[in-house]
C-alpha cells in the first residue's frame, strides 16, 4: 500500500502537493478508534484541503463530509491534500495537541515535511523513497500524462480519459478546472490533487499552443 | 464485469475511462475485453452509464484474483487493510517493523498504469528467492508465492492485475546486494514496476542507505513519506 508513493514531476509543483492520512495499527490500537479517526478528519478539514476523502465513500467530488464520516471503520484511511507547507505543520501541531495515538504519515517534498514536523514540535520516525520507475518503459503513457494520473496511486485513472479530458481544454469545450473534476472522481483514496493537476493541464495545453 | 447489452445504448461514454484499455465498440454496444480487464470496479463507480449497463459478475476462482489486486475498495479479510500492500511504514510508529540496520524495499509490479501479469509477479519473486530474500507475511500477494522457490500457483499465472506489491524486510548490509538482484531481472518484465525503500529515521541507517543508492545509481526521490510518530504506544514503549 504506497498509494501515496512515486508521485512524478518537477520540484516546483511537487513542492505544492502534500498527503496527510491517518491509520491504525491492525492488533495495537485499532479497538476503539472511529471517534478518534472523526476527530483527526476534523482537524484536516479545518486547515482547507484541496481534496479529501476515504476509499469506501470516496473523495468530496462524489460524497458528503457526513457521508464519509459515517463510512469510517478500523480500515478506514482518511486522507486530505494540501498545497502549502504552512497547512501542512499546522494540521501537524492540532494534531500533536489532540494526542489521537493515530500513526499520521505525510507524503511530500521530504526536506519540506522534515521542517513542518520540526516547527511542529515532531521529529519523523520513518521514512519512504521512491526509487523511480524500472522494466519495459516503453510501456508507460507520456510522462506528463503519468504526472496527472499518478496522484492516484491506485492507477483508477485512466490516461486515456486524462488524455481526453485534456483535448477537450485544448478545444476550449472545458475550463481545466472541469476536466480536472473528472479525473479527480475516479481517484476514491482522494489522494489526487486537483490544484496540481491544473496547473499541470495548463502548462499541457499551452505547450500545445505554442507548438501549434 | 460486464456489460449487459441489452441495455447498453452505445453512447461511448465509458470506453476512456477503463486504466487498462478493455471496453471498445464492438458493432453497437460496448465490449470488455476480459483477458485486458482486472476487475477494478472504475467502470462500474465512476461512469454516469445512462443504461446502467455495468454489471459486477460473481468471480471465482482464479478470476477473483484480478479484483483481490486491482479494486482499492476492498478490504483484506486477514489483515483488515484495503489497497493492494500492508500497513508497511504507515504504522511503523507503532509495530516497529522496520528497525534500525534494517530496511524495507517494496517493488510494485504494473505500477504505473500499465497492469501485470502473474507470470510477471512470478520472474521476480523467482530472483527475490533465490537471493534468500523472505517476503512479508501479511502481504496477501505472499500467499500466493512458494518462499522457498518463488513459485506462483500454476491457476493464477495468466491472470492480469492493476499492480502487486512484492514487501520485504532486508538488513541494511544487504542492500548493496538485493538492490542489483532486483534491477537485474528489470529486462526479463513484460511489465514496468516502481520501487521504494523504507527507513527507521535513525542517522546511521539514512546514510548508509544513501551511499548504497549512490553506488548502485540510483537517485532517491526527492518527494516521499514520512511517519511523524504520533502513533501510540510507541513500539520502543512495550508495543509487541
């Protein structure tokens, strides 16, 4: 379960997309942890997420946060998206203060996470790397497609669909804001980041142009 | 899955929205191809179908394998996790799984969007067991692997997924040498796999692992993840 992992592209917009989630630990703490899962997934909403959500319900493009506040069980991983590293370490303090006893996991910029958690008052205890991508490359849509469609880990988005989707912005059927909507309902996790994604369409669209 | 064609209305909605590429036009109505499908659900979720043509089939065995591996949806009944891996460093906090002078290598067959086959599943893990490396038990894709031999069962090896996450714990000092083993079977893949390393945030385990990385040539990410340690009971406080 990496769903969060191997996110491609440029530091620039890499340094504006980060993942907060929340999960128990199956036979140590899971007894007893919906209300304190609610209350993490309180916390996120304060701080506004781009996008939000848990697998069962899905993300705020389909569900309510009441419905997916219902669907929460000892499984559940509620995730929330953000843009700036200031959300981040404060997500990151509300949550030191509520003393959930919730393993929290940031996906993101690692130096950039390393300083959120130190202004915090946390130092991480492990970390993951992405070691890139191996085997029959030839095989992979266009990397700037990947860049969109690997924000949901799970692959639940199609690169043909973002590739429609990004044609209909080029002929100006759809504002990159709509077709990012699309792609971001398929993404159930709610791990997909609609604000990096448009600006990733944009700058697709206008390399388009430009070559036109 | 498949679709009922008596009332799918031919409308192409859905053909885009399949990651594998199985739903075509076939004469009128949509297709699925079912040797390219691996049951992922996205069809049925996701696509406003106006004739709710989309119909969840009841699979057996070995076909139900394509939907254990490729829906998120889902939740493992032995280990009560969804997604397609383990709680892995998620829960480190906690479990202590990863300890220092220890890491935790994941290799995720078919990620990105390009799906995988068991046989694929199987190449590697055939070289992982060789190697002496003992995959991590509550991987469900584990129960599926000979340890001893890296086997697949025979039923399963033409069935395709969405990914499969080969999980391992490995001591440090043998990094150097896994990592060349796992780079070395990258050409025999029909498939594509992405590749990850897990840590205890411990100085001397870090930089070990970055010098290793160095002299394999291989350039860790720059983005990642971090458990910040608010999982209690901490594992160094008397968790199991």
């Amino acid at each position: 379960m990496t769903h969060t992992l191997h996110r491609l592209g440029s530091l620039e917009t890499l340094e504006k997309d980060f993942v907060v989630m929340a999960m128990t630990a199956k036979g140590f703490n899971e007894e007893g942890s919906i209300p304190k899962l609610r209350e993490y997934f309180e916390i996120i909403l304060k701080h506004k997420p781009v996008n939000y959500g848990e697998v069962m319900a899905g993300s705020r493009s389909i569900a309510s946060v009441s419905q997916i506040m219902d669907s929460f069980n000892i499984s559940s991983v509620p995730h929330g998206v953000f843009t700036t590293p200031k959300q981040v370490e404060d997500v990151l303090k509300d949550l030191k203060k509520a003393d959930l006893g919730l393993s929290i996991v940031v996906s993101g910029v690692l130096s950039e996470v390393e300083k959120c958690c130190r202004n915090a008052g946390l130092r991480p205890h492990t970390l993951e790397h992405s070691l890139g991508i191996w085997g029959k490359k030839e095989k992979l849509p266009q990397t700037k497609i990947l860049e969109i469609t690997n924000m949901c880990g799970h692959s639940m988005i199609s690169p043909r669909l973002a590739e429609r989707e990004i044609g209909e912005v080029s002929s100006k059927k759809k504002k990159p804001e709509e077709a990012v909507e699309v792609l971001t309902r398929c993404c159930r996790c709610s791990i997909f980041n609609p604000e990096r994604a448009v600006v990733l369409v944009k700058e697709m669209v206008g390399e388009k142009s430009s070559a036109e | 899955m498949i679709i009922d064609e008596s009332k799918c209305v031919g409308c192409e909605a859905c053909i885009d929205y399949c990651p594998v590429g199985a739903i075509s036009i076939q004469g009128e109505w949509a297709a699925i191809d079912r040797d390219a499908c691996v049951e992922c659900g996205v069809c049925y979720r996701e696509i406003d179908c106006p004739g709710e043509a989309f119909v969840w089939e009841e699979l057996s065995w070995p076909r139900v394998i394509r939907r254990v591996f490729s829906d998120p949806t889902l939740i493992k009944k032995d280990t009560k996790v969804t997604g397609r891996g383990t709680e892995e460093m998620k829960t480190n906090d906690v479990t202590g799984r990863f300890k220092a002078g220890q890491v935790g290598l994941g290799i995720e067959l078919g990620r990105p969007s390009v799906g995988a086959s068991f046989r694929d599943v199987e190449k590697m893990s055939s070289v992982l067991a060789k190697a002496g490396v003992k995959l991590e038990e509550k991987n469900p894709l584990t129960k599926l692997i000979n340890q001893n031999t890296g086997e697949i069962d025979r039923d399963i090896l033409d069935e395709r997924v969405l990914s499969a996450i080969l999980e391992f714990v490995a001591p440090l000092d043998g990094l150097r040498g896994i990592l060349k083993t796992i780079l070395s079977a990258a050409d025999e893949l029909e498939t594509v796999f992405s590749l990850d390393l897990i840590y205890l945030n411990e100085e001397a385990t870090k930089s070990k692992a970055m010098e290793i990385l160095a002299e394999v040539g291989i350039s860790p990410s720059l983005a990642g993840k971090t458990n910040v340690g608010l999982g209690r009971p901490l594992a160094e406080e008397g968790a199991p």
